[in-house]
C-alpha cells in the first residue's frame, strides 16, 4: 500500500494512518498572464517565478477498518476528535 509512517491513536474507535504517499503539497503555476495568447502563456510557465507550492485539500480513504489521510487530513480529523 505504501510508505506509511506508523499507525496513530484512533480517532473515535476507527485507527487513523497518515501516508508520506499522499501529497499536501502540490507545485503549480500561480501567477497567469493577462494575455490568453499561446506564445505570451508559454514565456509565463518557462518562467520559475510564477509557479508556487498550493496546499491540497484533505484527503481520506477508508481502507478494511483504518481511515488512511495525508498530512492535513490528520489535522483535521485529529481537530475533530479533540473537540468532542
């Protein structure tokens, strides 16, 4: 399934793993030119100084019994637990 970094405490009886294997970050273009024309568009994403790290929402499977998430969803979900 892959590289998980070890099982945690279980949010309200269900164990929660956190995966290395799913992203919370995602490298993506973050600034766009106003022109739409190819050629300008092209020079925008050569250039390293329009492209940033975006967070990625949440993500959480359920997998047999365990819910396996990546970094934010281990936030969340311990958050949750927390407050109740």
């Amino acid at each position: 399934m892959g590289d998980f970094s070890g099982m945690f405490r279980a949010a309200m009886g269900v164990p929660v793993v956190r995966s290395s294997m799913i992203p919370s970050w995602e490298h993506r273009q973050v600034r766009f030119p106003r022109s739409k024309r190819k050629r300008i568009r092209r020079k925008w994403r050569k250039n390293r100084a329009n492209w940033g790290r975006v967070l990625l929402p949440p993500v959480m499977y359920q997998i047999g019994g365990q819910f396996i998430v990546n970094e934010a969803g281990y936030r969340l979900v311990m958050e949750v637990a927390d407050g109740q």
